[in-house]
C-alpha cells in the first residue's frame, strides 16, 4: 500500500490548456499547443467535410481550421465569439475553433480515467480520457485521434478529386 502512494507520488502532474464547446470542458496536452488566438477570418476549402471550416493565415503559414462542434455531431448553437487553438498535428498547423477558452490547468495523473459510455459516440472516439476536477468533467482530447481523421478524410476527397 505505501509503495503504491509513493509510485503515484512519483508521476508528474500534467498541465492541459482548456477550452469549452458549448457546456463541455475539453483540454489538450499545454505543450502541443502553439498559441491560442481570436476569431480569426477563415477561407473555404471546396468539397472539404462539413467539420473543415477552411484555411486560416496565421502570420504567414496556412491553418486548417477544424469545427469541433461539427467534428463531435454536437448541437450546432453559434456562440458569438469564437477563438483558436492552434496545434501542431503531424508536422501541420491545426487550428480548433472551439467557443471560448479556459485557463491552463495542473491536472494530477491519479485522478485520469477511460472516457465513460455515457459520453456521446461522437466526441468518445477523439478522447483520452477525463479528469474530475471540482464537480466538474475535464475531457481531454487525443490529438493523435483526431490528426488521423483529418488524414483519412483528406485521402478520400484525394480519391474523389482523380
């Protein structure tokens, strides 16, 4: 029992920048996320899937713009200032346009757990996990998970464009 409590001891707290789609609390690893910006002005892209807002130019370098709320299915209510968080996903710029930010938060690696049934199919499959912070639900997004469904959707729309 005491070694148990000196191996959770052992592990270093994990620090998420926060952010909120809706009512939903959602967190990514702090040191994947490049910077956190405004609504910035975004650009189209034909035939792209629904969840792909389009292009943005961040100072110089292009962004796709990904709507989280498109991408989870979730109720589509327009909040009317929406903000970036902009990662880095597989050696691209990826900007999350999610409805308002939160702080950067110290989580403890002891308090993690699997993401429960009763969470929606849709925003499941992109999730780590989830943290219980204060009566509230912390999910924390799998960049991973989601860079591979920006990758598959961009190999079907290659092979309807040939």
């Amino acid at each position: 029992m005491t070694q148990k409590k000196s191996t959770l001891r052992n592990v270093k707290p994990e620090l998420l920048t926060t952010f909120y789609i809706g009512s939903d609390f959602y967190g990514i690893d702090v040191m994947k996320v490049q910077e956190v910006t405004g609504s910035l002005t975004v650009i189209p892209v034909p035939l792209a899937p629904k969840f792909v807002r389009g292009l943005i130019n961040l100072r110089g370098q292009l962004a796709t713009a990904l709507g989280l709320k498109e991408l989870f299915g979730t109720e589509q209510t327009e909040s009317a200032v929406q903000m970036s968080v902009v990662c880095r996903m597989d050696g691209n710029l990826v900007s999350l346009i999610v409805d308002a930010i939160g702080d950067v938060v110290e989580v403890d690696a002891g308090s993690f757990e699997p993401p429960p049934d009763t969470v929606n199919a849709g925003v499941k499959q992109f999730l780590k996990g989830i943290y219980k912070l204060n009566g509230t639900l912390l999910s924390v997004l799998d960049l991973d998970k989601l860079s591979k469904e920006l990758s598959s959707t961009a190999d079907v729309n290659e092979c309807r464009s040939a």
